[in-house]
C-alpha cells in the first residue's frame, strides 16, 4: 500500500474527503457476530474505510438488498476446472468467488518447477486473487510414476513469494509417520517460515490425525461423515467441506457444523469443471444448500468468507468493515442467496451473472510446455488380462456415484457373464517417459457397453487412464490422446465421438472457458451413446479411480493397489 493511499482512507474515514463509493441503507450481513444490520458502506481506492452516514462520489441505494464479502474458495485445483487462471476467473467472479487457494499439485506432478511458475505467472493481473499452497507430493506416492518430482529445496524458495501461502494438502502419511528425511523437510520449512499446512486425511483413524496434527498440518477436506469432521476439529483440525463436480461432501459434512463450532469449516470445491461452474455455481451454491438445509445465513457466509481468511492469514479479506478490501456481493435475496453485483477492489466485475463491460486480463501462453504425452509401442495385446488357473475370485474396483472413495469387489469368477454389462477393463499407462507401465484391472459401475473413455487427467501423477468394454477401442483412444498431447476423448468402433484437447500438460488448454463448456458438453452427449444409464460424471470418476491414498482399490501404471493395506494386490485371487 502506497502512503498517500493510507492517508485517503483515515481521511475518508474521517469524513474530511469524499470516499469514491457509498452504499446506502444496505442490510450487512456481520461474520463477526454472526447477525445483520441496515447501515451504510463507505468505499476508497479499494478499501472499506467505514461504517455510517458517508458521502461518495457514487451512490448505490442499498434498500432491500444484502451486502456481504466477496467469497473465499478455501481449496481448489485450477487445473480441474480444464482451463488456465487467466480463463478460470471469467467463471468464478460472477458466481461471487473473489479469492481462490489453488493447489497446482496437478501440473506440479506432469511439468514440476515449470508447473508452478505458470501456474503463478498465469494468476496475475487477473481481477481474481490467487493465492497458492505448494504442492507437498510431488509425485504423491512412490506408488506411481510421475512427470517430475518436488523436493524440500526445490519448494523453499517459493515461501519468498507474498501468494505462496504454505504447503498444499500432505497426502503422504507413511511418510510423515515415518518420518522421512524430505517430507519432515517440507513440514518444517513451511512451519518456520509461519506457513499453513493443508492435510489430506481420507480414511484416517484418530491416531493417524493425531500424527497430523502433531506435524503441525491443520486443514483436512477429506471428510465423508459428520462424526469423522467433528473428530478432526476435536484435534485442532479445520475442516474444509468439499462439494465439487465428483466429490460432493456437503450434505453428510452440514450437521457437524453448530454455531458453537463453526469457525472450524470451510467451504471448498477441490475439483471442479468449468461447465459445472458456469452452469451450477460454485461455494455460492454450497451457501444457499446451507441454508435451504436450516443453517444460519450469517453463519453460512462466514464459512465461505472470515473462517479462510483467518485460516490463511489474509487480514484484509472476509468482511464487511474498514480496513478490509472492497470485495463484496450484493444479494436481491439472502436465503436463496441470489447475487444481484460482484465488486472487486471496489468496482463492480459481474451483474446478474454476467461480467461487466471492459473487465478483462492479459492472456498467459503456454506454448512451452510442449506435448507432455509419450507412450510406448502398444497393441491390443498391451490390453489382455490373464486369468491364472485355478483363480476363483477377482478383485474389482467398484464405483460409489458422487463419491472419490471406491470398493474393493471380490467378484466370483462365475458371476463374470451376468455382470458383464456392468463391467469394464481399466488401464492405467504411463505417459510421461514412455516406460512401458501399463497397470490392468476391471470395473464396476461405469455403465460403458460399447467403446471406450480415456483421459491424461489421472490424479495425481496424471499417466494416461482409459476404460472400455473392447481392447480395439481402448487402444485407438490412447493413439489419439498421444496425437492430441492430453485430453479427454470418447470413442466408438475405432472413431471419435467426441474430445477435448488439453495441450497445457494434458490437463488444460488456454482456449476460452465457452469453448470449454461447449466440448464438454459434446462429451457429455458421446458418452450417453456408449453407457446410456450414466448419472455421473465420467470423466472425473474415471480420474480419481488412480489416486492411491483414497479408500478402498486403486489402480495406477504399477498395478492395482489395496489402500486400506498400503500394498499391491493381483487381479486374482
């Protein structure tokens, strides 16, 4: 902040200068207090300098409408919504989102340091505040393989950067249990450097979030019960509810929320498409499901505003009141939680949905990065898998609709022809040194009955993840992703129904969020035509079903793999 800035806001404050902009008769939703009142909001060069009778330069007349802070998304992955910051911000601002805490573990893991740097480079100037936690698992196990690895060195010197707020989501437990050289590095370089730490608990015991706690991680939004979210705050956990396009916790997270303990949540949406932003909204939506759900607005808000501000550290933001920034909503209506204007930094970006005129940013290349796909010789042959002799039972991974958790189905072998309409091959293929890695498995719940899906967004190390129901298609899928460099494509007969280039590391692409929304909405239609039943979204489904730190059975290019025992495990049984 420049002197002279300090010196207009006491002055406006003061009354002894105009400020720029007044809101008149405006009901203020408190986070402080939990509770509303009608008063009026002075606004100067970016700032609330005030509470009361002002006079400004520009009057809005506040009658019957709400004011409240401009909204925090306390964990997110840009790289999830398929387009860069300097798109993203187009969907978020008019759904009220103001400030986002990205975690870019997701280009981190294909393109390293490189990753990073764009990811930072991308999010500036850009009317949307960015503020980043370090990527903490790069690769996030040693049970896979990823296009780079981070360690403690190579993150430290990003702590120099005023948007770096801490280290994202530690999702390596036997290595913080254990104490490992690097990752007790990581912990303590964030710890000293008075740095927040975000955990990543899926599954755990109350022993395991006492270790995390203990390594001074104080988030976790991995939470799938009310009770299991009241034992982490319990331990001194603040725990971010997630609703996002897969993982949607909000309904079965909501009761543990009291007005006793609500300083200790969040409201996130971890991974979310652009499409489902635009379309559905993003923690706004969490808000009004909050409050239909019979939550307190005022409560509601502060979720989404104070409670990530206090978290992370960013004093001027969260609240209605002088010395905070101007970014604000008015609402038409409270419980429903209808947002009628965005302003950010004092100017309004968005009205009823739509950005304003002459609100824009400079659009960040990414040319450099290069096809970051690179497969090995394959074949129908690379998709066979062997049933031993003897083998009675086989080990299946099954789909929870909604849900990143899945099921370890030991299917018998007789049962194979009557589910066989249910059941799809899995293959997970290392795509960044062309090593051959080729993991194998079945699963249930996906619906495809023709064809095959595939995709290079894999989380977290991103390898090329494909399903179908014919070895033929599941290789034509992977050859075309490979010529694309990464995407998400269905197809049919040895076709293309529909795709999505994502050049930018195979996980995003720099066109517009529409043109975005569009191809989605192409693949959407495509892969009705191959699994006519679906009622979720497949393509993130198909993406998580990789990451082997969320129970029960994953598969990545090394194999299948047993979480809840932290080993392989063999198809058959």
């Amino acid at each position: 902040m420049y002197k002279q800035t300090l010196v207009n806001h006491i002055k406006a404050a003061g009354k002894s200068i105009k400020c720029d902009l007044v809101v008149r008769n405006v009901t203020v939703i408190d986070v402080f207090n939990k509770d509303r009142f009608v008063d009026s909001v002075g606004i100067k060069e970016g700032y609330i300098v005030g509470i009361g009778d002002y006079e400004g330069e520009k009057v809005i007349d506040g009658t019957g409408k709400y004011i409240c802070p401009g909204l925090i998304d306390a964990h997110c992955h840009i790289e999830s919504s398929l387009v860069t910051p300097s798109e993203y911000w187009k969907a978020a601002l008019p759904n009220g989102i103001t400030t986002v805490i990205a975690d870019p573990h997701e280009i981190a893991n294909v393109l390293g340091t490189e990753g990073l740097d764009f990811m930072l480079g991308s999010s500036e100037n850009i009317p949307l505040d960015v503020f980043i936690m370090l990527p903490s698992c790069v690769p996030g196990t040693s049970f896979e393989s990823s296009g780079a690895s981070l360690l403690a060195e190579d993150l430290k010197p990003y702590y120099g950067n005023e948007r770096v707020l801490g280290l994202a989501e530690v999702m390596d437990y036997p290595a913080v249990a254990g104490c490992g050289d690097d990752m007790i590095g990581k912990l303590y370089d964030a710890t000293s450097s008075g740095k927040v730490i975000d955990g990543h608990g899926a599954g755990f015991t109350p022993t395991m979030t006492n270790v995390y706690r203990s390594a001074r991680i104080l988030t976790d939004h991995e939470c799938s019960s009310a009770e299991e979210a009241l034992e982490k705050v319990r331990r001194g956990m603040h725990v971010l509810i997630r609703e996002g396009t897969v993982a949607k916790n909000l309904k079965e997270l909501l009761p543990a929320v009291t007005e006793s303990n609500s300083g200790r949540f969040c409201l996130c949406t971890d991974d979310k498409h652009i499409d489902d932003i635009a379309e559905n909204g993003s923690i706004n939506s969490s808000i009004a499901y909050a409050i239909k759900s019979g939550m307190r607005p005022e409560t509601a808000v502060q979720l989404a505003t104070l409670n990530p501000s206090l978290i992370y550290g960013l004093k001027d933001k969260g609240a209605v009141a002088p010395g905070y920034a101007a970014d604000f909503l008015l609402l038409d209506d409270l419980e429903q939680f209808r947002i009628s204007s965005v302003y950010k930094d004092g100017k309004l970006v968005a009205e009823y949905g739509v950005l304003a005129e002459g609100i824009s940013s400079a659009t960040v290349a990414a040319s450099h990065c290069g096809n970051s796909v690179r497969l090995p010789e394959l074949s129908e042959e690379s998709f066979r898998i062997s049933i031993a002799p003897g083998c009675s039972k086989l080990n299946v991974i099954e789909i929870i609709p909604n849900k990143l958790e899945s099921i370890r189905l030991k299917l018998d072998i007789g049962q194979i022809d009557s589910l066989k309409s249910d059941l799809a091959k899995i293959a997970v293929i290392e795509r960044h040194r062309a090593s051959g890695n080729i993991g194998l498995g079945l699963l249930k719940g996906l619906g495809i009955r023709e064809g095959a899906v595939g995709t290079t967004i894999a989380h977290d190390s991103h390898n090329l993840i494909l399903a179908g129901a014919n070895d033929g298609d599941m290789l034509f899928a992977a050859r075309e992703l490979e010529k694309m460099g990464g995407g998400i494509i269905v197809v049919k007969d040895g076709a293309v129904l529909a795709a999505i280039r994502l050049e930018i590391g195979g996980l995003m692409t720099n066109r517009s969020f529409k043109d975005v929304g569009s191809d989605l909405e192409k693949l959407h239609a495509a892969v009705k035509e191959i699994a006519p039943d679906i009622g979720f979204n497949p393509f993130l489904t198909l993406s998580f079903l990789s990451l082997p730190v969320i129970p029960e059975l994953k598969i990545t290019d090394k194999g299948l793999f047993d979480v809840v025992s932290f080993s392989f495990i063999d198809i058959c049984e």
